[in-house]
C-alpha cells in the first residue's frame, strides 16, 4: 500500500467554503481502489477540533513559525485525518481564510506557512505529498530546504490558480527559510513572496483539475501572472477532471430533496418544494438556479447587470450564494423588482444546494473562468441542464446542444461564448427553446443523468501520477 499525505485547508465534511472541499474529500475513496491509502491534514479550526475528540498526539512543536502546536490524528466519517491544532493561529470563528465582515485575517500569510511547515515536517511518514492550492504549496518549498527528508516527493493541485498567497518581502523573516530560498526559482515572485508560485516552482509534478485548465494557465489571460511558471512547467503538468462522490450527490439516495427520483420526471415534486420555498409563483416555465460564490469569477456582476433591464418572462430565478456584497446588494435588489420571478438567499446552505439542483430545470454558470467546476456536475447528475460559459472545466464536462450533438443524440447542455451580459441572456433564451420541446429536453437531461462523473477514471489517474513521480524520486 502507498501511503500518501493529502495536505488542504479545507475538507467535506469537516470544513468546507467551495470545490476544493469537495474534491480533497473525496479524494481518498477515489485513489483507495488503486492500493493508495491517503490521510488528509487539515487546519485545526473549531470545526474541526470538534470532530477531534479521541484523537493521538502525532507530534508537538513548541515554537511553530511563532506559536506552539500540536498534530493530532483520528479517524472522522471513515477519514484518516490529521489536524494541526495551533489555537493560536486556528482557534477562530468566522470563515477558514476571512473576519465575519469578508475581509482576509491579517496574518493568512504566517497561518498557512505555519501548516505547510507542519506539512512538510511530517511528510517522512508518507511516500508521497499531494498538496492543494496555496494555503498548502509552501510544503514543497520547506522539504527542498530541509524541512523532512528530501527524499519524498510532493505534487500540487491547481483548483484556482487566481488565488496565490501572494504577500509583501517583509513576510520572508517569518518563513524561517534559508536566505537562498528567497529567489525566483522559489518564493521571491515580484519583489514578494509568493506561496503557489513557490509551490509550483518546486514541486515535482504539477496537477491543474481540468485538461482545458492545464492549457489555459499557460496563457497570460487565465495565468494570472503565473502562465511564463507555467510554460516552463508544463511537461511536468497534468490535467485531471474532478468527479463527483456519488455516496453524496445521487438523487436516488438524496435526503436533503424533498422527493428522491431516478428519471427527471421525478424532479416535480421538488421544483414545487423549491418554488415554495423560495416564494416563486408555481409554474411549468423554466426555473433556473445558481448556486455559487457571488464574486467577479463567476460572472456574478455580468449576471446582476443583465437581469436589471429583464422583464423575467417565460422563466423564474432563484440565487442560493455568497460573496461579495455589492452583487449581494444587486441580486436582492433585482429580487425585489421582481417578486415571485426572481428570489434570492444569501448564505451559504449546503441542504438547500441540493434542493436546488434536484428542483431546477436549469443551472446557470456564466462563469469568467473555471478550472473545473462541481455545480455542472451536480446538475448533470440531477436533470438541473447546465447552462454555461465555454471556459475551462465547463467545457471538458457539457456537450453543448449544438444542431450536430442534437442529431446525435449526445448533448448534455448549453454552452456559450461569455463576452458581454446580453450573452447570458441569448443562452438563457436558447435554453427556453430547448425546454419548450419536451422531448429534446428530456433526452438532454437524460444524457446528463447517465454520464458518468465518479470518480472512478480520475481517481486512476491521480494514482498512477502518485507512482510515476515516487518511481522517477527513486531512480533519481
Ligand atoms: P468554487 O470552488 O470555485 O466555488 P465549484 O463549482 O468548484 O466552485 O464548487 C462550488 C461548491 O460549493 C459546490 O459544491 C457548490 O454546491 C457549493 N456552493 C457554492 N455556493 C454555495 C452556497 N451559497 N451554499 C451552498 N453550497 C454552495
């Protein structure tokens, strides 16, 4: 069995804001069938600790990066988990990386290079480290200087390249890297410190969660600065299309909707359920959802500034999302000009999300870029047709209803180019078209509902990359 240290700052069920959650929780399961057992270390934030009851003290550091902390392992919901219980830098309430009122803890720089210390000073006890997203990247830059045996290998996973750690130089005293580390083949990015930039510099495979993803953030306009790292990178880099855990999103076993179905005839009774709770009028025109972070990537503010000019005929919205608080502000206010056609919550509802994909007839992503994305996904997987911007992920996983993929009998969704809001606007006038032929929307959901995003094709390939980078450590 190998042994692997799946390393993120988030982890369902324990903790979780978007994606990356979903995907490190799932990870385990998926990799297990290919001989992989994986353990996922976490911050010990409140959540988390509560779970932490019986747990072993693994390790202890009296003076992690500043503050004491320990290590603790237990099993929670059939996890092995590791928690880094440092009060000091996690024992708060509010989001994992925000204050209550949105905006970033001030110290997310020495927090997180606090846990990828930690990381890397246990990864001696694995063959492998899988690390995810910045909050975990600095582990590779640790283990190249000295923290743990170099001898272990690491990759890292892009679910966001937009998000990097990115902080001032003064930031390096407290890294306790050594003065060479302070170069542009490691954390010196742009006069800062960069903790993905390091990460992806150093790690020894990179793994970005879409193939079309893995391409784009070669280019300056989704590289976020990073696509020259990226070029350099890219033969060591390897798109891997998330999957879906079907122990929890199944409409067939789905508790969370109000009723359970196996075709999408049965998502009736949950769009009545989902209309009254959101005080929609009922009605058998379209009722599209969004399920989303409200913010700029998601194509929230070309979504906002549309539907303020729409009379809303012919199809209803309801918004489940959080974010941003101008396009809070927007959407609640769209919401008010149209009562019982559009209805907004805003929070975040892990029930609810479900609800909605098994009661939406359409699930709207106009997003501006997307490295995977679950929620089409989840709306393949629920009759919720997706209807989205051809970017990234979004376009590795809809087959759009095109006049060809019509005739074939194969598509899936709606896919459309996203340059100006009156876009989403054709998309969404599209799909009303699509729905109005009962027959062709039907076959649409049900293609959906028949593809298969599990696990299982990405989970082998995320074990077989886990195997090719130790085999290549060892003959190094
Ligand atoms: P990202 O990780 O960029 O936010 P993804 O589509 O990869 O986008 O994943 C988003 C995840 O978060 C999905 O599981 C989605 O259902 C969930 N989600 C997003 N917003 C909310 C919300 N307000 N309430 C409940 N779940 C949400």
């Amino acid at each position: 069995m190998m042994q692997i240290l799946s390393v993120a700052s988030e982890m369902f069920p324990l903790i979780k804001t978007g994606g990356l959650a979903d995907v490190v929780g799932a990870l385990p399961a998926a990799v297990a069938p290919h001989g992989i057992s994986a353990t996922t270390m976490v911050p010990g934030y409140p959540r988390v600790m509560d779970r932490m009851a019986n747990a072993a003290v693994v390790r202890e550091w009296p003076d992690l990066l500043g503050h004491s902390a320990r290590l603790l392992a237990a099993q929670v919901d059939g996890h092995a988990v590791y928690a880094l219980d440092a009060p000091d830098y996690f024992d708060r309430e509010a989001g994992p990386y925000t204050r209550a009122d949105g905006t970033d803890w001030p110290d997310n720089g020495r927090r997180f290079a606090a846990f990828a210390y930690a990381a890397a000073a246990c990864a001696d006890d694995f063959d492998l480290v899988h690390t995810h997203d910045w909050q975990a990247a600095l582990v590779a830059v640790y283990r190249r200087y000295g923290v743990g045996s170099a001898a272990i290998p690491s990759i890292i996973t892009i679910h966001n390249i937009a998000f990097q750690g990115r902080y001032d130089a003064e930031l390096f005293a407290a890294l306790r890297l050594p003065p060479a580390a302070w170069h542009s083949g490691d954390v010196e990015y742009y006069g800062g410190v960069g903790f993905l930039k390091g990460g992806l510099a150093c790690a020894d495979a990179i793994t970005a969660v879409s193939p079309s993803y893995a391409r784009e953030v070669r280019t300056a306009e989704f590289g976020m600065g990073l696509d020259g790292l990226m070029r350099v990178r890219a033969d060591d880099t390897y798109g891997i299309l998330n999957g879906i855990d079907p122990a929890i999103w199944n409409p067939a076993t789905d508790t969370l909707i109000k009723t359970r179905y196996k075709t999408a005839a049965g998502k009736r009774a949950n769009k009545r359920a989902l209309e009254a709770y959101f005080g929609l009028e009922r009605g058998d025109d379209p009722l599209f959802v969004v399920v989303s972070r409200l913010t700029w990537q998601k194509g929230m503010h070309l979504l906002a500034e549309w539907l303020d000019s729409q009379p809303m005929a012919g199809w209803r919205l309801a918004v489940l999302g959080n974010g941003d608080r101008v396009l809070e502000q927007a959407f609640m206010q769209a919401a008010a000009r149209h009562p019982g056609r559009i209805a907004v919550k805003i929070g975040y509802n892990e029930p609810l999300s479900h609800l909605m994909q098994a009661g939406g007839d359409a699930i709207l992503i106009p997003s501006q870029f997307e490295p995977c994305g679950l929620t089409q996904l989840y709306g393949l997987a629920y009759g919720c047709v997706p209807v989205a911007a051809r970017t990234g992920g979004l376009s590795d996983t809809i087959i759009d209803a095109n006049p060809a993929a019509q005739a074939a009998g194969v598509a899936t969704g709606v896919l459309f180019d996203l340059h100006v809001a009156d876009d989403i606007g054709r998309a969404i006038a599209r799909t009303c078209a699509l729905y109005a032929d009962t027959a062709q929307w039907r076959q649409i959901q049900r293609n959906g509902m028949r593809a298969d995003f599990s696990w299982t094709a990405s989970g082998a390939h995320y074990a077989a990359l886990y195997r090719r980078v130790a085999d290549r450590r060892a003959r190094a």
